[in-house]
C-alpha cells in the first residue's frame, strides 16, 4: 500500500484534479491520499490558507470580509462544477460564514478549512471515503502528537478502501481543532505512511523532480534524479519546501566553504578573489539561514590548480599531457621570500607553444574556476517510538548496527560571477594634430557587435592672416569583429564596419574661404584594426571608403565682409574616414590580460 500526498498547487484548479485521479489510476496501490488547500493557479493567485487567514484577521477587528470570503467559495465551487460532482458546499460555506461573523471559529479551525474542503471534493470526485482529520489524528495538551492514539485511530477507519484525507489540523484534548506549522499536511502525510506501516510514501507536486538548489537564488538549476531520505533532510533543513522540516530529524554540525580561482591575474589579486569568493556565499547562508559563526569554515585556496588539472585530465586539448606535468611537477611559486614572489609554474604554462594551450584553457576552462564549493556535514537523531511495557521481564540482545555508508560528496553549487561589460572612450590623434578636438565611444553588444559613435567641434580664428577653421559634426558606427584576437576578448583584433556621417564647416585660407552651411552627409564601409598596448589602452587603425556630398559656398573675405562667389555641389568617392585613435578601456572584466604583470606576453 502507498500514501500519497498532493500539496497545494497540485489541488490549484479542476485541471489538476484530473491530473490526481490519473496518477491514482495508474496504480491500484495508492489508497490513501492526503490533501493541502488549494493553493496559487498563477503568481498574482491567492493561497486559500493565505485568503482565510485574513479572514480572520477581518472579523477579530470587526472589518467585512465578504469580499474574501466569496473568492474562496468561488474557488471550490469552481472547482466542483468543472469536474461535475455532486456535493452541496453552499451549506457548510454559509454556516462557516456566519460563525466568522459570529467571532465563533479561531484562527486555526478557520485555516483549516481549505484542508477540509478540498478533502470532500477530492473524495466525492474519485469515488473514495473521506475520513476528517480530527477523527484520528490527536494533539496532547502540550501541542505535540499522541501517536498511539492517532495510529490506533487511523488503523481502525482505512479498512483497505481509498480513502481521502486533509492534511495541516488535527484535534486537542479539549475538542478544539489545531493546526500544524504552514505546509504541514507533508506532517500528516507522514503520521498516515507511518500509522498504516506503507511500503511507500509519496509526495508529490506540480514542479518535475526536486531541485538541487533555490531557482530563486541560482538561475536555471539540475534537478536531482535520485535522493536519499538523508539528503533529503537535509534539503529540509535548507529550506527546500519539497518536505517539511518537522518530519525529519537533523542538525548542521559544519558548512565547509572551499572557494578558488583562474590562474589569469597576479598571485595576490587570485588570493584576494578566493577570499571575496568565501565571504560572499557566507554572507548569502547567513541571509537564509540562521546559522553560528562556528558553523562556517573557509577554506579560500587562491588559484584552484586542482580544479585546473581535473578539467585538462577530462580533456582531449591539444598538449594535454605536457599540460598536466606541468600543472602536478612545476611548483606554482619561487622567490617567496620577495613580497611579489614569481609564479613558475604560470609562466611555463604561458610559455607552452607559443600560448596556445594557455589560450585555449583561458577560453574553455578558466570560467569554470571562479566559482565555489559547499561541503555540508550534517548530524541526524534517529527517531526512536516507545517500547509498549512488557508482560515479564525479557532480555534483549541488541543486534548490531550496520556499518555506516560514507554518503557521496555533494555536487558544487556556482553562483555565477557578474556579466562582464565591455565599453570605450577614444580620440582620433589624426584630427587631435589637426587640433580639432574629438571625442568617440563604442559599446559592445555581444557575439562581437558594437556600435560607437564620433563627435568632433573646432572653432579658431586668426585676424591677421586672415585664417579661419570652424568644423563641427560627427558619425555614427556599427563594428563586427573577427579573427584570433577577438576570440579571446572583445573590443580587440580586426574589425569591419558599416559607418554613417554628418559634418558641417567653414574654412578661410589665403583669402578664400569655403562654407559648408548646410550638412554634408556620407557613408560607407570601414576596415580596421585594434591593437592593446597596456592593460586599458588600444590603439585602433580605421580606414573608411565611401561617398561624402553635400552643398557647399565659395567666398571671399573683403572689408570685413564675405563676398559670394558660386555655390557648388560636392560629390566624392573614396576615402571618407582615416583614424589612428587611441582608446580607453572601461568597464568590468575590460582588461587586456596579455599586458597584466605576470600575465600572457
């Protein structure tokens, strides 16, 4: 025999109600089902145990809660028209609203009701019996169970029928009903697996399989196959809502956070990146969960060389072998003494072929290194019933107890390092010796797109010589980037471009000038390269072929006066953009590595 047990997003709506009974009708075993209030349908749902809870809260400080009221009672009569079962709510819906309004009911008996509803039409619907909660499960005055009379009780009423229970409340001595903590119909799951000695108990909800850690805390995470009642317990004691807590039994005895990272970057900047690594997940547990200091142990190892060589040993890279012998024979640091010690191991690895092993674990392995790992030791009670007394006095032999089986080592959780971003602020060092002050920006926008954009202002003048310089005017620029170089960071290596341009001017040299009042526009295709020579700093060679036209004036200057002489179109082909700009590097993670102290040469 089976107990199952369905929580309440598995009751949310007749949909899922369909869902039970096909689940139920795919194994004759599954007799006894225990069921939780009728919980969200959607993120801007209400949880009934949530909806009767203020309910009571309404009539304690004499507020109408009609209006609540009547969601709830939508909500299963709903749920019963669907399904087309045949079961007068309206009844015990209007006798419990008047007690509310009577102030009759308490807190607990009133948020139990979503249990017992829910209950009644899952019983109705299958076709099994429904045996109320308070009939068998029996609180002692101090709030905890009486199991032998909650077992005996519940033995006596499941005679090898289906039957359907509500999970959360149970009966005091005192004949008035109490509930357990929230989520506590998984303790009545429990109670009923262990009262009927079930071969199995089922817990079931709508999400597919149990998590391995908090989707609210880690994007996207595994789900876990196969679980332990041990790992189990302590996912409880983590938080998981797979299970509740007060149905396992454990304590936290040590958290061991072991944190690391790539070996790109100096020795020092490493040791301080495993240790921000370390302080940053025990400052997340201490967030969630309430733990002692002495709970946590650090471990911040610097560069994670095992982490490295277990990665290249799974690999088929190029040079693997002479990889891993360098990585397990060279030692990682000489000079120690020194207060910047130099990193052998590092350098011959940087050293090898010409950087290509270094390249191609930078790109495909270094990643998988900043990250962390949490070793949980935990301790358990095992829970042990009561020996009714003996008739006579009899000897016991305890048998041995097994060995203990090492459980396996859990698998590291990552929390992901922050996006890196990827910007730059430039001058063209042509037009700067033109003294024609400008300013330029790029942004990365991903798979080795960036757009930028160029602006340039001069305005100078000179009496007596009669020589006059006024441009103003800019252009806009989307970059694609290709070859080696970009492949390992963005924003450097070879680059090809589609370019947009608007410039307006005047220009007097040697008594003539020319006037471009109106904005001459152009276009065209740009090729170029970016070249790092320090640690945030490019040098970047761009030629743009295109049309540049536009109107332009022909003038002389006489008397202080500007005489006209023609007014041309101007139409050209060719070169319309040449840059040697030098660039600076913002933004995290916007760094060339290969000019970092001790990094790739």
């Amino acid at each position: 025999m089976k107990v199952v047990k369905f929580g309440g997003s598995s009751m949310a709506d007749a949909g899922q109600y369909r869902k039970i009974r096909d689940i139920l009708l795919s194994d004759s075993s599954r007799r006894v089902v225990v069921v939780s209030a009728a919980g969200k349908r959607n993120k801007n749902d209400h949880k009934i145990t949530d909806l009767l809870y203020l309910c009571h809260a309404h009539s304690q400080y004499g507020v109408d809660c009609s209006g609540i009221f009547e969601m709830i009672v939508s909500r299963y009569c709903g749920i019963r028209d669907e399904l087309g079962i045949k079961l007068d709510l309206e009844t015990e819906f209007a006798e419990l609203k008047q007690r509310i309004d009577n102030k009759s009911v308490t807190a607990d008996e009133l948020a139990s009701r979503g249990e017992y509803f829910s209950a009644k039409l899952m019983a109705a619907y299958l076709g099994f019996q429904f045996i109320d909660a308070v009939d068998w499960i029996k609180f002692n005055f101090d709030g905890t169970v009486d199991q032998e009379s909650t077992y005996e009780a519940l033995q006596s009423q499941v005679l090898g029928l289906g039957v359907v229970i509500p999970g959360f409340y149970g009966l005091m001595p005192d004949g008035h009903i109490r509930t357990f903590s929230r989520g506590g119909s998984d303790i009545t799951g429990a109670l009923a697996a262990a009262a009927l000695d079930a071969d199995v108990y089922e817990n079931w909800t709508d999400v597919s399989g149990i998590l391995m850690v908090d989707p609210r805390i880690v994007k996207d995470p595994k789900t876990i196959a196969r679980v332990t009642f041990d790992e189990l317990r302590e996912l409880s004691y983590m938080g998981a809502s797979v299970l509740h807590e007060d149905t396992v039994f454990k304590s936290i005895s040590k958290i061991h956070i072991v944190s690391g990272a790539s070996p790109e970057g100096t020795w020092r900047l490493n040791q301080r990146l495993s240790k921000n690594r370390a302080n940053r997940i025990r400052s997340v547990l201490k967030r969630y969960i309430s733990l002692p200091d002495t709970v946590i142990v650090e471990d911040s190892r610097g560069i994670d060389w095992q982490g490295l060589y277990e990665l290249v040993e799974a690999s088929d890279m190029q040079y693997r072998d002479e990889v891993l012998d360098i990585i397990k024979n060279t030692p990682e640091l000489a000079n120690t003494h020194r207060k910047n010690p130099t990193e052998v191991r590092k350098r011959k690895l940087v050293w090898l072929h010409g950087s290509r092993p270094w390249n191609y674990m930078y790109k495909h392995f270094f990643p998988k290194l900043r990250s962390f790992q949490l070793q949980i030791v935990i301790e358990w009670e095992k829970y042990i019933p009561p020996v009714p007394p003996a008739p006579e006095k009899v000897e016991i032999i305890p048998e041995p107890e097994p060995e203990p089986v090492p459980e396996p080592a859990p698998e590291p959780v990552v929390i992901p390092e922050p996006k890196p971003f990827y910007m730059a602020v430039r001058t063209n060092m042509l037009y700067d010796a033109a003294l024609v002050p400008n300013i330029g920006v790029e942004f990365y926008l991903g798979k080795k797109w960036t757009i930028g954009a160029n602006w340039m202002y001069a305005w100078w003048k000179s009496d007596p010589s009669s020589w006059y310089h006024r441009t103003y005017g800019g252009d806009l620029e989307v970059r694609r980037y290709f070859g080696k170089a970009s492949d390992v960071k963005p924003l450097q290596g070879w680059h090809a471009g589609l370019y947009g341009q608007m410039v307006t001017y005047d220009f007097e040299m040697g008594g003539r000038g020319y006037l471009g009042d109106r904005w001459t526009w152009g276009g065209g295709l740009s090729l170029g390269y970016s070249l790092p020579i320090k640690k945030r700093l490019n040098i970047d060679f761009n030629l743009g072929v295109g049309y540049l036209g536009g109107e332009y004036k022909e003038y002389l200057p006489i008397d202080d006066c500007y005489v006209w002489q023609a007014t041309k179109q101007r139409h050209w082909f060719g070169p319309t953009k040449l840059e040697v700009s030098l660039v600076w590097l913002l933004g995290r993670g916007n760094v060339n590595k290969s000019k970092m102290k001790g990094g790739e040469k």
